[in-house]
C-alpha cells in the first residue's frame, strides 16, 4: 500500500512518507525557527514517528537546546541544504515535527490551525484569523510575555 503523504528535500536525496493526514499544522515566529528555515517564520506539522519513514537518504542531524531546555535534532539535507523535519525531541516524545514545504503536495494538509512565538513576528507580516500564542501553547502567556523565550523546542 502506497503512502498517502510524501515529500522531499529540494534536491530529492531525503524522501519520506507517512499516512496519517497531521491535525497539528502551524507557522512558528521564534528566533530558532526564523534562523534555521531563513524565512520569517516557519510552517510545520506533527506526525507520529512510528507514521513517518524515511525512503532514502541520510539527514544530517543539528543538536539543539531551545530556551526551554528541551532538546531537538533539525534534520537537513546534507547535498541541498534544505531542512526536512525535527525530531527527538524531548519536549514532544514520539511526535516528528515536518517542514510543511518539504511535502510534495502542501495543499493535501490543512493550513495552519496556530502560530506561536509571535512575540517574534516580524512586523510587516500580517497574523493568519487562528489563535495567536506569544510562546508556545502550553506555556502560560503571562510567563512568556515576561520571558520572551526564543526557542520552540
């Protein structure tokens, strides 16, 4: 049985699938994110890890300590560059965390249902009409506003 979602990095060395469309879709303003992805935010969802597989190639893993404390690999392309998904993270067990523009077909997910660390939103970009998190959701807005966290790990 084929999968019913696939994606690439931009060279197509990295290939996955998975086959549970993902309920978790959102656009992240933190410092990480803005910085790894070179974007001004970056779109991403969660599948289950035991759903994703990896076709081919061999990620090349980035360690990473997020203002939380938690930890994370991002996993990019060690040809093109592009990064792919996160994974191992200590925060979300079990969850891999996907770029959404690494899918082959974005439009097959739902859009963002959140965005989170808008604290971090540049200012000539415009919120999406979904709940808007100055940190990550399950942190106390009043804590985050106080700490501006840079990290979504």
């Amino acid at each position: 049985m084929s999968a019913k979602f696939t994606g690439r990095c931009e060279c197509g060395a990295i290939t996955y699938e998975f086959n549970n469309a993902p309920d978790f879709v959102a656009d992240c303003y933190c410092k990480d994110c803005q910085r790894s992805s070179g974007g001004v935010m970056a779109s991403y969802f969660s599948v289950a890890e035991d759903d994703f597989k990896l076709l081919s190639g061999n990620p090349r893993p980035y360690a990473y300590v997020a203002d939380s404390g938690n930890t994370l690999e991002r996993n990019f392309c060690p040809d093109c560059g592009a990064r792919v998904f996160t994974n191992k993270l200590s925060g979300f067990p079990g969850t891999v965390f996907v770029m959404l523009g690494s899918l082959d077909d974005p439009e097959t997910v739902r859009p963002p249902i959140t965005e989170i660390f808008t604290a971090r939103r540049i200012s000539w970009t415009k919120p999406l009409d979904v709940p808007q998190h100055w940190a990550r959701p399950d942190v106390d807005e009043g804590i985050a506003r106080q700490h501006m966290p840079g990290g979504c790990g």
